[in-house]
C-alpha cells in the first residue's frame, strides 16, 4: 500500500488536496495585478521570488459551484511547480483555507469515474478520499492548463515569465 502527502485546503467550501510534490509555497492573496487578455480563469499576476506568476481562480478553473462556507474568499495563494513538455512551470491558484497536511494510501483514492462519470471537472480531479468531513477531492495541477491556455499566456505574460531565475 503506497502513501503519498496531500496538502489540504478549502475553495468554495468543498476540501481538496493536491501532492505536496507539487506545492512550492503558499502565500497570502495579496498584490495581484489584473493580466488582460488572459484566459478567463486567470484572475491576475503575482511577484513570487524574481519570477511573476499568473494566479487562477481555483473555482472558475474546476468549475465548481460554490457552497455555503465561513470561509474569507481567495485569502491565500498556493504556489504550484508542474512538469511540462516544455520544461517546469509556475503558477498560483487562489484557496480559501489551507487546512493540513496528510497521507493518504494510493487505494484510498477512488476514481472519479466511479463517483460521478459525467463529471465536466474529470480532467482537473485524481479522485476522492471519503472523510470525517466528508469527500475531499484529490486534483492534478498539471491539467490545470492546456497548451492551448499556456500559448494565450505566453502571447500576454512578460518576456520571462516561464523562465525560472539562475542561480549562478
């Protein structure tokens, strides 16, 4: 039984977990600039370290409907590393609440297709975990965007915006 560390958080009211693997730093939303002609669930950009990052409305990108929650709006920024065909990316997606940090075993997970198969949000979710609190939905920060999305970025971003800061 394979485990792996989930970070826990809150956005519109429904718990999710994305890999640890995947999450650089979490940061308050504040300071976002707006990025016309962005995709529309790019809400703006943000200066993390010397890089400037697009920030996405976790809610419009999973195409949630949000539900009833004490939780404050968009107050933190998760900064997330994904792999892609073209190197390593960076981007930052608005949360609610970051709630914990935990392990999960790979078997715990249940396929999506085995909760809701005509789920339009499949792409963006691994799977559930069944809690105390209820489903905490597992999601895949690499299909997060398409090639499509990161060639609309790449057309409105500053010049070095995939480019990750050298060190030497």
């Amino acid at each position: 039984m394979t485990q792996e560390s989930y970070m826990i958080f809150r956005v519109g009211g429904r718990s999710c977990a994305v890999s640890v693997n995947y999450v650089l730093e979490v940061s308050e939303s504040d300071n976002l600039s707006p990025l016309p002609g962005a995709p529309a669930f790019v809400v703006g950009i943000k200066k993390f370290r010397d890089e400037v990052l697009p920030i996405i409305d976790t809610v419009k990108r999973l195409s949630i409907p949000k539900v009833e929650s004490e939780d404050q709006p968009n107050k933190y920024v998760v900064i997330f590393e994904i792999p892609t065909d073209s190197g390593t990316k960076r981007f930052g997606a608005l949360v609610d609440k970051v709630l914990a940090v935990t392990e999960f075993a790979n078997n715990n997970i249940k396929v999506i297709d085995e909760v809701d198969n005509n789920s339009k949000n499949a792409p963006y979710i691994k799977g559930v975990v069944n809690s105390d609190d209820g489903f905490i939905y597992v999601l895949i920060p690499d299909n997060f965007f398409t090639q499509k999305d990161f060639q609309r970025l790449d057309n409105v971003m500053p010049e070095d915006f995939w480019v990750p800061p050298s060190f030497d």
